[in-house]
C-alpha cells in the first residue's frame, strides 16, 4: 500500500496460503464449511463459506460449490486462502467510547447513527473507519474488507458492540457469535436488549419461538410468519409499564437479523420508532415520542463473551443514552 497519510497500513502478505488436507474416519458425514473450519486454524465458517463461494475450495480436484456438502473418508481437500486484502478505506478519527480493550479485542459502546462498516452510500463515517483510525494492529482477515467485525448492530441500534483485532480473536469470536445465531446450548455469547414497544405486550414478560426468514413479499425485510426456516428464540420481560407502551428486557436465545425488531411487531408490539417493521403509533403521544426519537428504541445493553486469549468471562453493559431516556421520560 502507497505510503498515504489519510490510510491506514496493513501488511499484506505477497502471496496466498494453501492448506491440504484428507478427511479422516471422525470427520465423515461433515459439513465442507465446518470440517474446514475445524482443520484450518484461524478460519471461521463464514470465512470457509466465502472461500467456497469465491471458488477457492477444492474435493477431490473438484471446485466445491456447496458449503454443505458431505464429506467422505479419504476425501482429499485444498483450500486456498488469499492474501488479505488492502484496505482502501479512510481511516477517520472518530470518537469512540470504548468500555474495554486489550491486545485481542475492543469492546465500545456504539451511538445511533453510526453504520458499522461501509456499504454502498456508506464509504466513510463508519465503525470501521474509526476502529482503522483508534487501532493500529487490526488485521485484514482472509481478504475480508471488514476487518475485525464480527457482528453488526443496526445503524439507529445503539449500545455494545465487540470487534477483534487478530486473526485468533476473530476466528473465536466468530465461532462463539456463530452458535449464538444457531441457538447452540454450549453458545457462549450472551445478549441483552432493552426496548420500548407501543402498544405493551399483553403479559409480563414470555418467549417468541419461531421460524424465521425472508418476508414473502418485500424481500428486504425479515418475518417470523414463515412455512419454512431457521429458528428464532427471544425471552422477554416487561420491565416497566408507560402511557401506551412498556420498557421491555429481551434476551436472545438465537440471533438472526432484525430478530427482536420483527419477533415484537410480528406478535403485535412493534418498537417505537421503527422505521421499517413499525405499524401506525397508537396515539398521538406515541406518534410523538418516535418522531422525536428519530429511530427504532433499541439498545444492545449488555454482551457477554468468552475471552478469546484467555477464556476468561467478560460481561459489558451500556448504560441508556440520552434519546432513550427522554422517550422513556415522555411516556412516564
């Protein structure tokens, strides 16, 4: 990379890995992508699967073309990692408040407003950009443009948030999210939301058990109302009751995209503000309180993980900020 002020360096490596290696007796009847995941150090599952998708994975000399593919005995498998990738994006110094950090990770507490990682219309102003910009050791994984995300928040979701900043925390972080989104009993991550829906929920608190997938029709956005799809498990608990609404404490057993935005307005609770899943506010000092609020009330209030150099047991909370608590004290 050019030697430019406004960038910040990676070393990028000059030429790709390959690793080779044949199924053994244990591994038959596995998944490509985990079997992979579990012979090659430092490569998670959604690592694996764009690895196959771009083309880069090999069964017996033949490109694979489905991450769930069984494996045989004796199959012989090449995998090839690129070099990772240069980073042309800005890195900006933006201000981050940052709850932990040590050599492996960096856990913040993200503000509304704040997209996680560019995208089409988002080339700068991101989490990545300030995250470029605060650590200096970040790593370019497997030619991911995303470097150290493990997981997003919504733009408008305020609250805490972990990324990694090696390939050993990424690969373990990544694994640890991974089961939390499948619902794994041993998943180490813990998540907590708090919310305000309007109308309240009719009980003081209960699970949302579903399938869950693509909405039928608008394509963009997520429903649990499906005949076909992956699990989606949200606890909750009502935590206080408002004018036409309540501040509810939701816990994820799954963690599928949009899940607690689409679980409370599919069972007909949505969240005040919701741009996307929200119905017509009750009345008007509903009405009100969202378009002062500007945005869905969520907030990612406490993460839990397992530290991936020492696997000792961290837990982070962020406190409410401001724009929640003023809706809060509007509906009170």
């Amino acid at each position: 990379m050019e030697g430019d002020d406004d960038l910040d360096e990676v070393v990028v490596p000059e030429t790709s890995a390959r690793h080779d290696f044949t199924v053994a007796a244990a591994d038959a009847g596995g998944r490509l992508d985990a079997v992979i995941a579990a012979q090659v150090a430092g490569l998670s599952r959604a690592t694996v699967q764009r690895l196959i998708e771009g083309g880069r994975v090999k069964v017996g000399g033949v490109v694979a073309v489905k991450a769930g593919a069984r494996l045989h005995q004796d199959d012989k498998v090449a995998v090839e990692v690129p070099p990772a990738e240069q980073l042309e994006v800005v890195a900006e110094d933006i201000p981050l408040v940052v709850l932990f950090e040590d050599a492996d990770v960096i856990v913040i507490d993200k503000p509304a407003g704040l997209v996680v990682h560019p995208a089409p219309g988002h080339a700068s102003g991101t989490l990545v950009n300030a995250l470029l910009f605060h650590c200096k050791d970040l790593s370019g994984i497997g030619g991911v443009l995303r470097p150290g995300i493990v997981h997003r928040l919504d733009k408008d979701t305020t609250g805490v948030m972990i990324a990694t900043k090696n390939d050993r925390a990424h690969a373990s972080l990544t694994a640890q999210f991974q089961a939390k989104s499948r619902g794994d009993a041993e998943g180490k991550i813990e998540r907590e939301y708090l919310a305000i829906a309007a109308p309240p929920p009719p009980s003081a608190g209960g699970t949302m058990r579903t399938l869950y997938g693509r909405h039928p029709v608008h394509r963009k956005k997520f429903s649990s109302k499906v005949s076909s799809g992956k699990s989606a498990v949200t606890h909750w608990e009502r935590v206080e009751m408002l004018a036409g609404a309540a501040l509810l404490r939701l816990r994820l057993e799954t963690g599928r995209t949009h899940q607690i935005r689409v679980h409370a307005a599919d069972h007909g609770w949505p969240l005040v503000g919701d741009p996307v899943y929200g119905h017509k506010p009750p009345d008007e000092r509903i009405a009100a309180a969202a378009q002062a609020l500007g945005r869905q009330a969520l907030h990612a209030a406490v993460l839990a993980f397992d530290h991936p150099g020492t696997g000792a047991r961290h837990s982070y909370a962020a406190p409410l900020p401001a724009d929640l608590q003023a809706t809060l004290a509007a509906l009170r």
